[in-house]
C-alpha cells in the first residue's frame, strides 16, 4: 500500500461561508460539491450549524479542550423546540442575531495568488446564494511555526497529532469521560436532503431504542468528495445492560439503514456480520466473492477466521 502525498504549499487560506436558512442546506450542498469536482477548493471542507449548536468536525478537539461557544438561555431553550434541527422561531431568532444556520469552512492550498484567486471564485459561486455572508479565518504562509500548530487541526496542516483522540479524553470541559465509546457510520449521498432524511430516519430510531445518539442536529463528515459519511455514537458505560442494550441497538440501526442504501463505512468485529448480512444485493453476491477468494488464498483458514463475517470453508455455516 502506498500514499501519493500533496507537496508542501507555499500558503493555507482558510475561510467560511454563511448561511442564514434552514433551506439554505441543500443549494450549500450543491455549490460545494461543485467546487470539489471542479477544483477549486481542495482542503477539508467542514459544515457546521452555530444555530443549532454544532460544530465544525475539525474542531471537536478545540471544543472539548476549550469549551464550546457561550449559548444564550433564549437560545437554549429554542433548541429544545426544533424538529430535525429547525423551527420558525429558532431561524427568526439566528436572523435576529446574526447566528448563521449553516457555516462551511473551506481550506486551500498553494501559491498565494492561485489560493486568493480559488477564494475568489469560491465567493463568487456562493454569492448566488441569498445573505451568503464570507469571512477569511486564517491565511498562512507555510510550513507553520511549530508554536502555532496547537490552534488548528493540526492534519489540515500535514502535522501529524493523537490531539483529535481528545474527543474522548478528560478534561477541563469532560472532567468524567467514558470507558470507551461505538460508532455507526453509515454513508449517505452528498445532498443536503440526504442530510436531512438520515437525521429523520435515526433520530426516530434512537427514540424508541433508547440510545442517546442526538442533541438537536447531526451534521456528516466530508472527508470524501462523492459521499458523506454520518457519524454517530454512544458511550460504553459502567452497566452491562445499558452496554448490551446499545450493542443490540446498533445492530438494529445497521439493519435500518440498509433498505435506505446507507451501508456501513466501518465497524467493530462484533457488529461485523451484521453489518455483512446488510450487503445483500444477489443473493449475499459480495460474500460469496469474498468467500470465493478466502477458498483459493486461504483454504486452511489460517488468516483471521471470521474476520469481516468470512469464515473458511471448514467453519462456514456454523456460526450464529
């Protein structure tokens, strides 16, 4: 396995892009896929929503060491009134404010006159977008000071750090973290309505398995230029119960998302067959490859039996 790694750039330009609607989310969507297809920005996009309370994912870690932005008490108890992240009164109260519904960060790489031109351009195709609001948060010439590094993300800046582990770590901000956390990850299309659906679609499910898996509002994560992925997760307690409740209830969120087409992007070997068992298209078609390779490269069984729910030839069948 090999990395075709980027050059170091001579510059970083990081900006923002806000928007003041609800419905503003989908034509957001739009315009930077867009962008990504067409290059014009080659960065880590990030969307966060100041309205309803979350954050960029690259500064999860800030968040947790630094504590998250000082919310008003209106505004906290219009978050208890949004249904898949919106009210009237919520948008009309960030209107009133000027707290944008929806903040895409944006990053570029290079020559300072090609990154200034890209930024450029980037405002120029948001600007179609009605109160799009621009705001340049950083523009740096590279590599970075070492001293500095700790105000970013510090991958954006092909730093490499454990720093985004903070997410689960003690703090100031988490005095009593947990013993360890699960994650369902399911991928769903690059849309705005994609965004939407999967939040309805889980956040239903969440209520009746009882799994704390929402505040207002779940963003994804946009690592990949042609899918979303949607993170979500619960923590592993002190209760063997609760720890098997929420174990059965991922399995059931992996079975939910499955007719939706939002498969697994990755899992623990304890939900991996289940996760298996969703990739059903022509009669399990993917398994039967998979097994088909298992018999001519490893016909003894030796390497990881079950791993990703492909047993050897010998065993097969006879799990539950």
């Amino acid at each position: 396995m090999g990395f075709w790694l980027m050059p170091q750039s001579e510059a970083y330009l990081r900006c923002t892009v806000s928007l003041p609607r609800y419905r503003d989310l989908g034509p957001l969507v739009e315009t930077l896929n867009y962008l990504e297809n067409a290059r014009i920005t080659s960065g880590f996009p990030d969307i966060a929503s100041p309205l309803n309370g979350y954050p960029p994912i690259g500064q999860l870690q800030l968040w947790n060491e630094t504590g998250p932005p000082v919310m008003t008490e209106e505004h906290r108890k219009l978050l208890g009134g949004v249904t898949l992240g919106y009210s009237g009164d919520l948008e009309a109260y960030g209107l009133k404010s000027g707290i944008a519904y929806w903040e895409l960060w944006l990053s570029f790489y290079g020559p300072l006159e090609v990154i200034d031109a890209q930024w450029q351009a980037a405002q120029r195709h948001f600007a179609k977008l009605e109160g799009a609001k621009f705001r340049v948060v950083d523009r740096l010439p590279l590599p970075l000071d070492p001293a500095q590094a700790e105000r970013y993300h510090e991958p954006e800046l092909g730093i490499p750090s454990l720093r985004v582990f903070s997410i689960g770590a003690r703090t100031p901000w988490n005095p009593t973290p947990s013993k360890g956390h699960m994650w369902f990850s399911p991928i769903i299309p690059r849309t705005g309505e994609a965004i939407i659906e999967a939040n309805r679609v889980f956040s239903e499910a969440a209520r009746e398995l009882g799994m704390p898996l929402f505040r207002t509002f779940t963003l994804p994560a946009c690592f990949w230029e042609r899918s979303f992925i949607f993170i979500l997760a619960t923590s592993v307690t002190e209760d063997p119960a609760t720890n098997k409740r929420y174990r059965d209830g991922f399995k059931k969120l992996i079975e939910i998302g499955g007719p939706h087409g939002w498969g697994e992007y990755r899992t623990a070997p304890v939900f991996q067959k289940t996760v298996m068992d969703v990739y059903s298209f022509n009669d399990h078609a993917l398994l039967r490859f998979h097994e088909t390779l298992k018999d001519a490269l490893d016909p003894n069984g030796v390497l990881s039996p079950g791993r990703y729910a492909i047993w050897p030839k010998h065993l097969r069948g006879s799990q539950t």
